[in-house]
C-alpha cells in the first residue's frame, strides 16, 4: 500500500449539521476535534508508507482512531465498526456521513508499521503538541513518575509447562515447515505426549514422578535438536524461530552428564534477565517487586503535575521487567530531553533516587530530582548507639579521613562499586581501633573500621538529601508525587496497562504509548468540561479517624 500526504480538511457540512443535532451537548470525540483539531497528518507517517501501490487509509486518521479506540476500549472489529457507524468518529475524524469507513484489519497492519518503525511515541506527541499549542501543557514544572508491573499476554507457565510447551511448539513448526521429515523423525509416543497443549492439572502430583517427567521431556527435546541439526535434515529447519527457541530453553534447564540428561541446578541456571519464561513471548522475563512476582513487563508513566492544568502524561518507557527502576531513572530524563519536555522538578519514589543520580541530574538537565535518599545501612546504624559514616570527619583535599575516637587514617583508596559506580574506599590500622575507649560503638571487626565513601560531590547531595528529607516542607512539597499512583488506576482500570494486549517488548511499548495518549485525551476532555479532579477514595472505616489540627498557614497539595 501507498501513502500521498494531504490535508485532512474540515469537517464536512452535512457531518456538522447532524453532528450538532445530535449531540447538543457534545461527546470527548467532537470536543477534542474542536478544541484541537484534527491533532494528527498524513504527513506525521509518511515514512511509513512506500510510495507507489494501492492507496492507503489515511493515516492521520488511523492514528486518531487508536487513540479513540483505546478511550473506550474497544476490539479492532468495534473501533472499525464505530468509524462506519458513529456520527461523532465521524465529526472527528473529518469524515462524510456516507463514509463507509475500512476493514478492520486496518489497524493491525497499522500498529505493525508503527512498531517496525518505533514510531509509536509521535502518536503520543501528538496530542501532546496540540495541547501545547492551546496552553493546557506546562512542562516547566513539576512532573511525577512511577513504575507498575505488566502481565505478558502468553499464560504463565510452570516449569513442566514450560519445557513441554516449548517442546510443542517446535514440533508444531517442523510440522507446517517439513511434514514428511518430521513424520518419519518423531518417536510414536511424541504423538501421545505433546499433540495437546500442556496443562499443569495434567502432570503428576508427586515430586519423584515429576521430575521423571522433566527428564522424559528433557531427552525428547535432546533426541528432537539432534535430529535438526543433522546432515540428513533440511538446512532451513534451523532457522526457524520455534527451534532456536527450543535450543535456547534447553541450554538454560538441561545438560548432559555422562551422555545423560539431567536438569541443571538452580545455581547453575542463567539469571533472570536472560532466561526464558514461555516460547509464545520470548522478551518476557521473571519481575518480583516485594510480594508481587509476574511474567511479562514493566512500564513507567511520567506526568505533569501543576494545579492550574490537567495532568498530562508527558513520557511513558516500557522494559522488560527484570530492569530496576533506578536505571530508569536517566532514561527518562534523556526521553524527556530529546522530547523538550523537561521539568524543573521530578518528584520520584525511592527506587529512582541514588548519590549519582542527585548529582548527575542536576548537572546535566539542571533538574531537581526529590525523593525518599536511602538511609544508612550499618550494623552501627541499626544498633542506634553506633558511630555511623555521617560521625567522621572527612578532609577532602588532603584525602583523610578521623573518626570519632580522634584517629585520622590516610589509607584513601579510590575504587568501584559491584554496580560500577565510582567509591573511596577508607580503612582505620587496626592498632589504632584495637584500643580505643569507643570501640564497641564503632566496629566488631578485628582489623579496624573500615568505610566506603562516594565522590564528594555526590556524598554532600546524599547527606543534604537525608537532612532535607526531614523537614517539614519537603514532606509537604513531596506529597504531589503520589498523584500517579492515581493515573496508574486510571490507565489499569481504563485501558489495561497491567495487562499486555499483545506479544513481545515492542508491541506492549506500543500499547503502552496508546495508553498515555487514551489517558491525556480523556484528561483534556474532563479539563474542557470543567470536571473536577478525583479525590482520593476513604474507606467508611478511614473516614472515622480523628481529624488532626493543621499547621498554621498549611495548604492542600493538589493531585
């Protein structure tokens, strides 16, 4: 298909006049189309498009109808069904009444190109340039971002699952690509364990005959790559997908010992970030998050956060899920650079905070990044009555360092950190330590106190940080950044986000893309029809607690 940008012009006369008669009061569709326009051109997805074949549907407008489809959450059958239908879509996609709209299949391939492209963000950008442009977006300020867990949309799968599964699914693509060869290479008894999915009610429930049905699988799996992989089998059946997926689970639980198969130990297995959780989405990965374990992906939602205009999703960034939050945390920043969409102030949780990043930030996109700074994590810290880093007094520039008893040490030794990051490394002579009259509140150990310091500049941040943490105008200025967790519930119950609607790490990205262009939509449509902004809901029991005094001059902070 081909694409010839054009302009996607005014609404038509008669689509106006129905329009107005019909909805008096408006919809978000026709308030959308008339406070911003048409928000997206042809021009805006030109690349995607070759430039000679049959026409394609206007692009703008498909860009337009995902954003509306994810509104009201509906199927790719319904949102088609919906442009041929509804006057409203048809108002704001700028269409005639006797417009007969496209197949569904549109959108698909739609999304597809968008994906190949990693263009889903200009669906995004867009809404948001549009609201720029009509005032309703500050980005000066303050803004606000938090992570949520998000399921893969393949099922989650034991370990017998797993191996089953993926053993399945590669005998089912040597089935469709080599019939024959696969016909006289299967064992019989493949027939009877693998022609049907693997379910977990299905195995055995005792732990002995369990584990001979994980070897059983194992040898299958091993008899099946050799067979493959031989000189007398079709060179093309290894490439395929299925097959490599096979290898690669079968290298990550199985090895031989001895010519035999055996299951490899838990310790001997690869970490989380590489190890496979289901052959139908091959970037899904194990996350755990305090008592929350899943399959799948994480996403991160940054948003404004200013009283006088809604609150508009700014950068959304979706990884796997074994990717900590912390290492996020420049990522953002850059995205939100790359976009000019920097605040002044980016209020965080815990997990995005660190010494290197109070400073880095600051420095290189002149942001003040607010949240919890970890507290210290010392045996003399947890005691209470122990001499913690912040007792010592440190020199600089002449690179030593004193504690408390009055001893200065000049063993400075500068280092790196497991995560790589740079240290200072300080050790008291143990002859020093061994008699001094404060020892017990200082150090258990036999061969003196030892330290372990950040640059200067990052452990002034970290110790400002800590004290401001304290006050209360941090706490008060600190309490708008638990406003997304109330766009994380709006995004989960509205459109999903906890759930992946399609497979692998680009597509949710996308989803996730259109999620935040579905939520800054429905937000400037509340804005435009003045509707006040939730409170947070209070159980009846909550509502019971006694209220307490403010502070003299003490204001709300709004969501």
């Amino acid at each position: 298909m081909s694409m010839h940008p054009g302009d996607l012009g005014e609404v038509p006369v008669e689509t106006v006049r129905v329009v107005r008669a019909a909805f008096p009061k408006g919809s978000l569709a026709i308030r959308i189309r008339d406070e911003l326009g048409g928000l997206f051109s042809d021009g805006q997805f030109a690349d995607l498009f070759p430039v000679r074949g049959k026409p394609a549907w206007s692009p703008g407008r498909l860009a337009l109808v995902l954003v509306l489809q994810f509104v009201e959450g509906l199927t790719d059958r319904q949102a088609a069904e919906a442009v041929r239908a509804r006057i409203d879509f048809k108002y704001a996609l700028a269409l005639e009444l006797g417009d007969p709209g496209f197949d569904f299949s549109v959108l698909s391939e739609f999304r597809d190109r968008l994906v190949e492209a990693d263009a889903g963000r200009r669906v995004m950008d867009g809404i948001l340039a549009a609201a720029q442009e009509n005032g309703l977006l500050k980005t000066a300020g303050r803004a606000r971002t938090d992570s949520t867990h998000v399921q893969s949309a393949a099922r989650e799968l034991g370990w017998l699952e797993l191996v089953a599964e993926t053993l399945r699914s590669a005998l089912n693509a040597l089935a469709r690509a080599a019939p024959d060869w696969l016909g006289q290479a299967a064992e019989p008894d493949w027939f009877t364990h693998y022609a049907t999915r693997a379910e977990e009610s299905r195995f055995p429930k005792s732990r002995t005959k369990r584990n001979e049905v994980g070897l059983r699988i194992g040898r299958d799996g091993m008899r099946l790559l050799e067979a493959v992989l031989s000189p007398g089998a079709p060179e093309e059946l290894r490439m395929l997908g299925q097959v490599e997926i096979l290898r690669q689970v079968w290298v990550q639980h199985f090895h031989l010992v001895e010519g035999e198969v055996r299951r490899r130990d838990p310790k001997d297995r690869p970490p989380g970030a590489l190890r496979l959780v289901t052959p139908y989405d091959t970037a899904a990965r194990v996350g755990v998050k305090r008592d929350i374990m899943w399959d799948g992906y994480k996403v991160h939602l940054t948003e404004t956060c200013q009283a006088d205009t809604p609150n508009l999703i700014t950068n959304v960034a979706t990884t796997v899920a074994t990717v900590s939050d912390m290492s996020m945390t420049e990522t953002v920043h850059a995205q939100l650079a790359e976009s000019g969409r920097l605040p002044s102030e980016h209020l965080v949780d815990a997990v995005y905070v660190d010494a290197h990043l109070l400073v880095s930030t600051r420095r290189q996109y002149g942001i003040t990044l607010t949240g919890p700074a970890a507290a210290v994590i010392s045996h003399q810290a947890a005691s209470g009555g122990g001499f913690t880093g912040d007792e010592f007094t440190i020199d600089w520039a002449g690179e030593q360092v004193t504690c408390p008893g009055g001893k200065t040490t000049t063993r400075w030794n500068p280092d790196r950190s497991q995560a790589g990051t740079s240290v200072i490394r300080v050790r008291f002579n143990s002859a020093d330590c061994r008699p001094c009259p404060v020892r017990e509140q200082c150090t258990t150990s036999n061969v003196g106190r030892r330290l372990t310091l950040r640059p200067r500049e990052e452990h002034e941040a970290l110790r400002q940080a800590r004290a401001d943490q304290d006050t209360d105008t941090w706490k008060e200025r600190y309490k708008s950044r638990a406003g997304v967790e109330g766009t994380i519930s709006q995004a989960v119950g509205r459109c999903g986000l906890r759930r992946s609607r399609y497979r692998g790490l680009a597509k949710t990205s996308l989803q996730h893309q259109l999620t935040g262009a579905a939520i800054n939509l429905a937000r400037l449509d509340a804005h435009l029809t003045d509707t006040r902004r939730a409170c947070t809901r209070t159980s009846h029991f909550a509502a019971l607690r006694p209220v307490e005094p403010k502070p003299d001059g003490a204001k709300e902070t709004p969501n």
